[in-house]
C-alpha cells in the first residue's frame, strides 16, 4: 500500500480528518538524492511528474533524477538535454526516447492517453525547436497536438489555409520570432485561447526573441497570453491546463 493510499484509507476510517489529510498532501513527501531533492507528489498537486532541466546538472546528476521519477511515475521528461544529458539518461532510463529537435529526453508508458485539442502553429522553419519542445511536452502530458507548420504571416495564405484545423482547437499555441505577428494574428481567427511562444529567431533588433515578446505582450487580440521566450514547455502547460486533465 502506498503512503497516498494509506494517507486516503485513514481518512475513509475517520482516523485522519480532512484538513489534515490535506496539510499532508500540499506538503507532500520527496526523494532526497542528495544534490537534488525529487517532488514525487508533483503529480497530486499539478497533474503530472517534476519535469527535469537538464542545463546546471551534470549528466550523472540528470540521469539519477530521471530514474528516480521514472521509477516511482512511469514517465519522466528531461528538456533542454544536449548529447552527453541524453546518453546518460537513455542509459538509466532505456525506454525514454531522444528528441533532438526538440533537446529533449522522454519516456511514457504504452497507452499513455493522446487527448486531441491542443494546436500549434509555427511561422517558420527556424521555430521549429521551441515548437518541438512544446510538441514533446504535450505528449508527455497526455495531449497529441495537431501541427500547422512554415505559416508565418509573411505568406499569410499559408496561415488561412489551415484556419478549419486552428478553429476546432481548444487552444493554440503560436511560435514565432522576428517581430511575433503570428500570435495577433491567429488570435483574430479563433475564438480559443492563443498561448504565444515568442522565439529568439531574428535579425539584429530582434535581440534574441525581446521584440516578438513585447510584440505578443501587446497583442491588439484579447484571447492571447504570452510566455516567456523559447519556453515550449510553459507554453505546453498552460494549454495543458486551459484543455483540462493534464496528465
């Protein structure tokens, strides 16, 4: 019996009260590795595992922790892993598979849920990192995405072609560089939420993604909210949570 199932059996036989059952929980139990202190209860508060960022930790220091929260989960995600973050954690977690693209490391179990209504939408090719990243996260929280790919609104024709596939969606999440058009832009096309994912792709004053943000910040479209830059994974989450059950 786990110490969760323990926890609920107790309050069932009115040996634990209620606020205490939920005292105990927001205070939920770790694994102590040492360097790193792993939150197995993330799930009951969040909906879904620690995930784990790789930059600041050795690759052995990853790969403990990707066991541990693997072990315990079933799934584990690893982001922004370079070679030597990904050999290790393949090597402890010989399941998880390496997305490159996507710098990232992830194993789930057979039958892992693949919930449609998420979207996501690139303006260009060079985006396609940060969208990988946010790809690969939704995955993981049980999402399948549908993506529209190259429709930034220098080709606007290429953005009105897939409207229908941006207009069944719960919420899209639109990646974009330069100046970050694309996010007012499909907010004027759908009636769902638009989590934008500003990119640091551009050419000099786009200083590293700071225009597309200040850009999607000051969207004239009341439906989009913005992330941080390249951050596919918040991205990922929020969307996660406006389409609900995440994971």
């Amino acid at each position: 019996m786990t110490d969760l199932r323990r926890l609920l059996e107790g309050v069932r036989a009115g040996e634990v009260k209620p606020e205490e059952a939920e005292r105990l929980l927001k205070a939920a139990p770790f694994a102590d590795l040492g360097f790193a202190k792993v939150d197995h209860h993330r799930a009951v508060r969040q909906g879904h595992p620690e995930i784990v960022y790789a930059p600041g930790k050795t690759p052995a220091q990853a790969a403990a922790i990707a066991r541990e929260i693997h072990g315990r989960a079933g799934r584990v995600l690893v982001t922004r892993a370079g070679p030597e973050h990904a050999a290790a954690v393949l090597g402890e977690v010989p399941s998880a598979v390496h997305h490159e693209l996507a710098r990232a490391v992830a194993a789930w179990p057979e039958g892992h849920p693949r919930r449609a209504g998420i979207a996501i939408v690139t303006a260009g090719t060079a985006d396609q990192a940060a969208a990988e990243e946010a790809r690969v996260t939704c995955r993981f929280l049980g999402h399948e995405p549908e993506m529209v790919v190259d429709a930034g609104v220098a080709g606007i024709h290429r953005l009105l072609a897939r409207t229908e596939a941006l207009q069944r969606a719960r919420v899209v999440i639109a990646v974009a560089g330069m100046e970050g058009a694309l996010a007012s832009v499909v907010g004027g096309l759908v009636g769902a939420p638009v989590v934008a994912l500003p990119t640091s792709v551009g050419y000099g004053t786009g200083s590293g993604g700071y225009a597309a943000l200040l850009s999607m910040l000051n969207s004239c479209a009341s439906n989009v909210a913005c992330v941080n830059i390249d951050n596919g994974v918040g991205a990922a989450v929020v969307a996660s949570l406006i389409v609900g059950a995440g994971g």
